[in-house]
C-alpha cells in the first residue's frame, strides 16, 4: 500500500525542485523518492567498527569489490599536485 507524505516547502524552492526534475525527465514526486531514497542508503551506509572483526569484513568485502591494486603514495601525490598547478578541482 502506498502511504503519502506532507512535505511543506516555499513555492520558490518547490519550482526550483520541479525544474530540476524535469530536466531529469522524473516527475516532482519521482524525483523527490529518488533524492529520499539516496539519502536513506547514505545513512545506512555509515560504516562503524565495534571489533576488529568487524573491521577486517570491511577489507574483506572492500577486497571483493575492487579489482587491480591501489596505486603507490608518490603517483597519488604526483597526481594531486598537476591538479594544484592547473587550478583543476577534483570531481
């Protein structure tokens, strides 16, 4: 069964959120579930450690999801510093 939400905004903010959704090609409630639903996994996801087993699952499970080897510190380093030289920013 599908329960409704009262969501109390501004009309500017609401135009705002419905442009935004429209450009997703989502309607205002699609777009608005989506950003809900985003911000529930977030919170979820925060990751805390009670043991050290606990923590070694979490290598554990980040050793199955990632594939290759992590670069080395100096190419990490090298890679940050052209950044700060060309005023580029991260994404």
């Amino acid at each position: 069964m599908t329960e409704r939400i009262h969501l109390a905004v501004g009309r500017a903010e609401k135009e705002r959120y419905r442009r935004v959704a429209a450009r997703a090609g989502k309607s205002l409630s699609e777009w608005l579930r989506e950003a809900a639903h985003e911000k529930l996994a977030a919170a979820e996801a925060e990751v805390t450690f009670d043991s050290v087993e606990g923590l070694r699952e979490f290598f554990d499970e980040c050793d199955r999801r990632e594939a290759g080897r992590e670069p080395d510190w100096e190419v990490h380093r090298a890679i940050i510093e052209r950044s700060i030289g060309s005023g580029a920013s991260p994404t």
